[in-house]
C-alpha cells in the first residue's frame, strides 16, 4: 500500500478490525471496543470497501472469516503487535542490567562520591560497570553527543537540551599533614599567605576560587605547586609543607586517613553547588532515570556519611 492511501486511512480501523476477526459479531466487537453497536457496524462497512472483501460471512449460527480475512488475521496481530511494543516505554530492570555507564566527573568529586554511588550499584544493578572520566572543558558537548550518561560538575549555566539538577553544596577547607607547624593555633590570613600551596587544576590554566577571591582582596598567595588530579596533591601535602584548599567531602576523606588536619580558611569562599546534568533526550528514558535517582541517591549517602562523621 502506498504512502498517500495511508494518509486517506482511519488506522483506528485496524484495531475495529481485529476485535471484529477476533469476535466474528458485531455486537461482541462493538463491547470489546468500546463503542456502540450501529458504530461498529459503519466500521465494517467501511472495512469492507477498504479491502474490497466481505471479511465476515454468513455462515452456520452467525459470521465466519472469508478466505481474505483469514490471510489478514494473522498479518493484522504482528502489526498492532508491533505498534503496542513500539509505543511501550523500553523495560529495564538494574539487576539483570548489562553494560557500562559513562559518567563526565572531576577527579575532585570522583574521589568523593564514587565509592557511595559503586555501592549503590553493588546492591542495584551487580552487571553495570561504571566508566568515569574528566569532564574537560567539553563536557556539554559530549553530552550532546551522546559520548557520556550524565555530568557530575560546577554548572554554571546549561545551554538549551541540557537538564539539570542540584546534587549537593560543597565548601572548602584547607588542608595540611597533621604535624604540620600551622597545625597548631589559629590559621589566620597572614599565616594563610606566609605558607606554600598546592593548587589541583584539571585544565592547568585559570585561578583557583581561592586566588579570585585573594585578588579581589589586594592579596596573593604563592602557588607552589600546581597538579592535575587530587591524588597527586594529597600525597604530596602528606610529604611537604605545602598546604592545599579543596572541597570538605574530599578533606574528610583524606582525614579519615589521618594524616591530615582540616582547618578553614581565613577567608570568605562561600560554597559551590555540583549538579547533575544530562540531555533532555534521555529525560523519560528509564535506564537512565533509573541511573540518575541512584547518582541522587549515592549523593544522599556521602552527605549523611559526612554528617555522621562530623
């Protein structure tokens, strides 16, 4: 059948059709559809013309299929058939799921909300494997691509297809090794200033929050050392001198191997939200909303976490 004789066609016809084949009577069909009875009977009217067939014949004790209905019939189920699984959302069940998650994170907040959100798939979904990468300074584009799942990040603003939505609110804590001179006492700014730090910069260009706000202060601190991921830095303040200013989840992880004290800074940085981002074509998907309400989740661990540690 062409395309334009299907513009001219009702379709809801074929679902009459089939309670009609399925019923062979017209005041069975017209209940089963929801319709009346003289309804019903125009359907088959108009089915009869659209096929050229009486479709339902006389016969011993009411309607049987003609030879054309018989040859529909089964063509007619595999169709609707196909529609209905075409129309029904993809089901997806985390514990029989496969495969892998691809996750934007800066290494930062990886540290910090990975181990809650792995524990939340040990539990939910044991096949899923998870693929955490540096978001970049192309985070949004990958997630237009359709090259990760989802963001964890510091955003600011989302262009259009974009959603997002508030995981948790960090501030920042700075952080030395636990025999450190300036461990004792209050750490003020001078003390702040007179020490050496380390800054982790994923992008290795760009100030530190800490440095803007220094500079809107008249102030600056000498950046000894700058790193590109967090691990590099704790090791290194946990064999130096050298101090360093970062998110608190990722001090309290650090802490809890206690080689290190937090203290706050003598300075005014506020807090910072990370969100969760992700394209608005996965909105209703429900692997997908299945993994953002277990990123959500893994969020609300590592904060009570945090509140049962303080």
């Amino acid at each position: 059948m062409r395309e334009m004789d299907l513009r001219q066609i009702d379709l809801n016809l074929l679902v009459a059709l089939d309670a009609l084949l399925a019923e062979m009577n017209v005041t069975r069909a017209a209940h089963r559809l929801g319709m009346s009875q003289p309804a019903a009977s125009r359907a088959l009217g108009r089915l009869r013309a659209l096929f050229a067939d009486a479709l339902l014949v006389n016969g011993p004790g009411g309607y049987v299929l003609s030879a054309r209905a018989e040859e529909v019939r089964p063509v007619l189920r595999r169709i609707l058939a196909g529609i209905g699984e075409m129309l029904e959302a993809n089901p997806f069940d985390p514990a029989t799921a496969m495969g892998q998650v691809r996750l934007l994170m800066p290494d930062l907040q990886a540290a910090a909300l990975a181990p809650h959100l792995l524990a939340r798939l040990a539990r939910e979904a044991p096949s899923l494997d998870l693929d955490i990468v540096a978001p970049g300074a192309n985070g949004i584009e990958a997630l237009e691509h359709d090259d990760a799942d989802a963001m964890v990040a510091l955003i600011d603003e989302a262009p259009a297809g974009i959603r997002r939505r508030r995981l948790y609110d960090e501030q920042l804590v700075t952080l030395m090794r636990a025999d450190h001179p300036a461990a004792v006492g209050k750490l003020t700014l001078d003390r702040f200033l007179a020490l050496e730090h380390i800054v982790v910069s994923v992008t290795g260009v760009g100030p530190a929050p800490v440095d803007e706000v220094l500079a809107l202060m008249g102030r600056k601190r000498r950046v000894k050392l700058r790193v590109p991921n967090f691990f590099a830095a704790v090791e290194i303040a946990a064999r130096s001198d050298l101090i360093m200013t970062l998110p608190s989840s990722l001090a309290r992880s650090a802490a809890d191997m206690r080689r290190f004290v937090s203290r706050p800074p003598p300075l005014d940085l506020g807090s910072f939200t990370m969100s969760l981002a992700w394209h608005a074509r996965q909105q209703d998907t429900p692997r997908h909303i299945w993994l953002r309400r277990a990123i959500v989740a893994a969020a609300a661990d590592m904060s009570s976490a945090a509140e049962s540690h303080r």
